[in-house]
C-alpha cells in the first residue's frame, strides 16, 4: 500500500517535466514568429533552428514521461 503510493507520487512528481517542456516549446516558437518578424530574409535557417529546438525541447519531456511511466509500471 505504501509503495503503491510512493510510486503514485513519484510518477506525479516526474511529470513535473512536461510542464517545463510545454513552456520551452512555446518559448521556441514565440522567438521564432520574434525573429521572422524582425528579419524576414532569415525564415528558411531561424525556421531549421527552431525544428531543432523543438525537438531537443521534446525529447526532455519524453524522458520525463519515461521516467513516471517506470516509476509506476517496472518497479
């Protein structure tokens, strides 16, 4: 019973994660419409730069919700 609950409030701890990703993600974006804005003529290498971004930015939050989904299944 009580590691039941341990791995409940591990698992809602690690997603703590994914909040810290959604707001990455939107600071990545937010800079990219900022930069297009600003300098059009640099949309194609600020846009490759931002898909990288996101992609870093999302694999944090995949591991994060790897981590919670181990707490409460493997262990």
């Amino acid at each position: 019973m009580l590691l039941q609950a341990a791995k409940c409030i591990g698992a809602g701890l690690a997603t703590i994660g994914l909040a810290g990703a959604g707001v990455g993600i939107g600071t990545v974006f937010s800079a990219l419409i900022l930069g297009i804005s600003r300098n059009p003529s640099l949309k194609d290498e600020l846009f490759k730069m931002a898909i990288l971004g996101f992609a870093l930015t999302e694999a944090i939050a995949l591991f994060a919700l790897m981590i919670a989904f181990l707490l409460l299944f493997a262990l």
